[in-house]
C-alpha cells in the first residue's frame, strides 16, 4: 500500500487543568477540601489563610513605618533632601469569605432481639468554633484503652504481669475484643522482641494468658473476649447464680443462632430448660453489651458538619451555606507584589496563577453546592415541615436540567455533603428517590413510602406482627401501589426483619 497524507477534522473536549481541579474539588468532602487547602497552603506560597492575614500585615506595615521614620530622621540629621522610593502599591486580593459484630453474628442487632437493627439519631450538626476543632473532640471522653490504663495503674501486680496486661490492652480492637488469638498477639511480641528461644516464647505466651484473666476483671464487663460468645460469658457470669442464668450461659456458648431466630421450643429442647427458663435466660442475654468498647467510640466519628444549613425564611425554607466550612483564603500581596515588574517572571508567575484559580475553584465549588442546594429546598418543601412521609420522588436529572448542569456534576455535587435541617442533618443524596404509582394518578416517593413502613411496624401488635404482604395491602388503602417482594425490599433496607422475627415471645 502506497503511504498517504489525510486532513480530518475532529471536535473533542479538552480538560484543562483548571477544569481539572475544578471537578476534583467538587467531589470532595469537606474534610478531604480542608486537606486539600492545608495541602495547597505549603505548597504555594502565594495563597494565605484571610483571618491570619490582619495581625501579619500589620507587623510589616509597623515594620515598614518604624524604617521609614529612621530614614526620615536620617536625613535630615545629614542635611540630605532624601529622595524617597516608590514604595508598591497595594494590590487587591481576591478574597472568599465564605456491623453491630456480625450483627450478633446471627442477622440481629442492638440490645434486643426483635430483628429491628439500632441506628444513630441523626440530630442537627453545626461547626465549631476555631478553638474547637474536630480533631480535638476525641479529647472529650477518653478512649477504651485509656479507662483500662487507669484501672491497672490502681492494681498491684508485679510488674512482669502490669506488663503483660499492658501488651493486651494494646491489642483490643475498637469493640473491646483481642485481635486475634493469644498465641497470635505472643508471636508478635515475640518477633518484636527477638525473641527466638522457644522456651521464652513459651514463658511469654503463659504470661499473656495470666494477664488475659487479670483484663478480663477489669470494666466494662466483656473486655479482652475472643468472640462473641466469650463476651457474653463473661457478662453473664457477672450475675447472680440462677437456672436462668446456667441456661443463658448454655445458649451463649452454642445456641445463639436458635435465639436470633427465637425458636424458644428447641431451645428448650437444646439445653433441657423450661420454656419459661429460657425466656427469663433470653433477657438476661439481651441485657448484656454485644461490643463493651462501644461507650468509649471517638466522638468524631459520629460528627457530621453540614454544608448546607436550611432555615425558615417567611413561610418558605431558605438554604445557607454553613460558613465554618468554608475556607477563607487570599493571595499574599507581600508574594505578588515581589514579582510586580518583573519580566516573564516564570515559575514564580504560574504559581501566582495556580494561586487564583485555587480560589476560583473553591468558590465556584460552594456557589453549585448552594445552586443545587437550593433547588432541592424548593421540590422538597413540604419535608422540611412534615418529616420524610411528605417526601417527594426526586432524580438527579430534573435537579440538572433546572440548573443547566450535567447530572453528573449534581451526582458529585450531593455525595458526601451534608445539609442541617429541623429534621436533622442529611446527605444531599437522601433527598432523592425513585417514584411509585398511586391510585390518584400521581406518584410517591420511596423515601416516603419506607416512613410509612416504619410507622407501619411501630404501630403492629408485638404478638402478631404484619406480614409483608399485609403491609402491601396497608400500603394500597394508602393508595400506594407496592409489591409484596418491594415492601421486603424496602423492609430490609430499613434493617426490620421478617415477621416471624419480630414476635413477641
């Protein structure tokens, strides 16, 4: 084949690095952006924070008025008449202001058995103050391994064994379980060590199981357990000897599957107890803590600071953005008034550049999380009054199409961003859902018809809990038109189990 020469002409879309950064910081959340502007900070030295800028400033103008002064008096000690240079006018800143252990390890969850997993209230959030940041609020209560620390520090025991404790301490996870077995956590410590006599390893390893029994005594009850079971035990043992409490330790041992699934008759029959026994057995078992490290989780991590927070304007809501989240930033007039004049400039220019459009980006990113915030607040009105029943269906294209924006500039744009309300705190997302029909013609959100579901099954007799198919038929008097295998769908995702797990015993 005989080479040839074609001119073809093509369109294509080129992203810039601008536009780049600009959907990078859209995406993140706001402790990933505040990572990102710490990170940008040390690196560019262009870009300063605005509310430490006043004090700085202030030191050099002082500085620049103490020399002037000296200069002045200089000159005229010497008779000069002192010809003054052009001190660089001051240039305008850009500113912007602005698993429950497996879940019993059986399919239920929480300090009951009735298959209904327990969930975080989610209470309205607001920042901080400056003095107040998030990475201080572990300091508010101590951690698990604190409270243990301090209870051995009031023991006296040699101190080969306060050692040993030590070392188990270290190697609880956060539900106040080992991580891993003694033998596994001994050959860590071993290897630390370089340990490689075996007879030490030994001596090690009984030393660990001595100060196994030693953390185990300690509070809360539970600590230092291999598995669930073990947890249990240990909390049960804890009681008042009783029929009860023997059975209790018999189903703790071996039978918890049958429990999760409240099949009192072969319970009865698996450890030889009464039915009643074993009923009085079930609640001491419901009254133990399934995680004993869960009193002394970090606050953080149950901290949501919104973006967006949604107040009552009128007799219409009105979105805000939450101004504790946004960074406040400028460029340093000290940086960009060195390289004023100069030619070309180079690197120090492209920086200067990277400088701006950081704020740009930054301030376009809060002005579409406000746009689309907005937008949400308006089709979802009657939610911030009634609570999620008054949900409307809500998809991401209708948000895009009313903004002019790509649906996947709203998917960016609602994930990981949170908006205070009076009915709580929110991902942007939750205030989307597909429709169902109704008998009027119109149609339902599925945020609102999973309410209804909820209402549905507090409201049930304990003794005869509804049936999915039973609550499709509530659902349909309702005018809601929903599937048996849909109602389960959405029964699931709300964590309620099936009926036959949520009968009273």
């Amino acid at each position: 084949m005989k080479p040839t020469l074609q001119v073809r002409l093509s369109q294509h879309l080129a992203l810039t690095p601008q536009l780049q950064q600009s959907i990078r910081l859209l995406q993140l959340s706001t402790l990933e952006l505040h990572q990102e502007v710490e990170q940008m900070l040390e690196q560019n030295p262009f870009l300063e924070p605005e509310e430490e800028r006043g004090s700085f400033e202030d030191q050099i103008l002082a500085d620049r008025a103490s020399a002037s002064s000296s200069s002045t008096a200089s000159d005229e000690d010497s008779g000069g008449s002192g010809e003054g240079s052009d001190e660089p006018a001051g240039m305008e800143a850009s500113d912007f202001g602005t698993t429950e252990r497996d879940d019993w390890e059986n399919g239920t969850e929480g300090d009951d058995f009735d298959g209904i997993r327990e969930t975080p209230g989610t209470g309205s959030a607001t920042g901080g103050d400056d003095e107040f940041e998030p990475q201080d609020r572990a300091g508010l209560g101590p951690t698990l391994q604190d409270h243990l620390r301090h209870q051995l520090s009031g023991m006296r025991l040699a101190d080969r064994d306060a050692a040993a404790v030590l070392a188990l301490i270290e190697s609880l996870d956060e539900d106040g379980y080992l991580d891993g077995t003694l033998e596994e956590i001994a050959e860590r410590i071993a290897d630390s060590l370089d340990l490689t006599d075996p007879e030490a390893r030994e001596e090690l390893l009984d030393e660990l199981r001595c100060g196994l029994k030693w953390l185990q005594s300690l509070e809360p009850a539970g600590v230092g357990a291999a598995n669930l079971s073990e947890c249990l035990a240990l909390q049960l043992r804890q009681r008042a000897a009783s029929p009860a409490r023997a059975c209790a330790l018999q189903i703790a041992a071996a039978h918890l599957e049958l429990l999760a699934r409240r099949d009192i008759k072969k319970l009865s029959a698996a450890t030889g107890c009464d039915e009643a026994t074993v009923k009085a057995a079930q609640a001491l078992i419901v009254a133990c803590e399934p995680k004993p490290g869960r009193p002394f989780a970090r606050a953080e991590q149950l901290i949501v600071v919104p973006d967006v927070i949604v107040v009552k304007s009128g007799r219409n809501w009105k979105a805000t953005l939450n101004p504790d989240v946004m960074p406040k930033l400028r460029v340093s007039d000290l940086y960009a008034q060195a390289i004023r004049g100069q030619r070309g400039g180079g690197n120090l220019s492209a920086r200067l550049q990277e400088a701006r459009w950081f704020i740009r980006n930054i301030q376009q990113r809060f002005d579409t999380i406000l746009r689309v915030s907005a937008a949400i607040v308006e089709r979802q009105k009657n939610f911030f009054t009634h609570g999620e029943i008054a949900m409307k269906p809500l998809v991401l294209r209708e948000i895009a199409d009313e903004l002019g924006l790509h649906e996947s500039t709203i998917s960016r744009v609602t994930t990981a961003k949170y908006m205070a309300t009076p009915q709580g705190t929110f991902e942007l997302k939750y205030f989307f859902g597909s429709s169902l029909n109704t008998d009027a013609g119109g149609n339902a959100s599925s945020t609102a018809v999973r309410a209804l579901i909820k209402q549905f099954v507090a409201a049930e007799d304990a003794k005869k809990p509804l049936s999915d198919s039973q609550i499709a038929d509530m659902l349909e008097e309702q005018g809601i038109q929903v599937a048996r295998r849909t109602v389960a769908k959405y029964r699931e995702a709300l964590k309620i189990a099936p009926a036959n797990l949520r009968k009273a015993l």
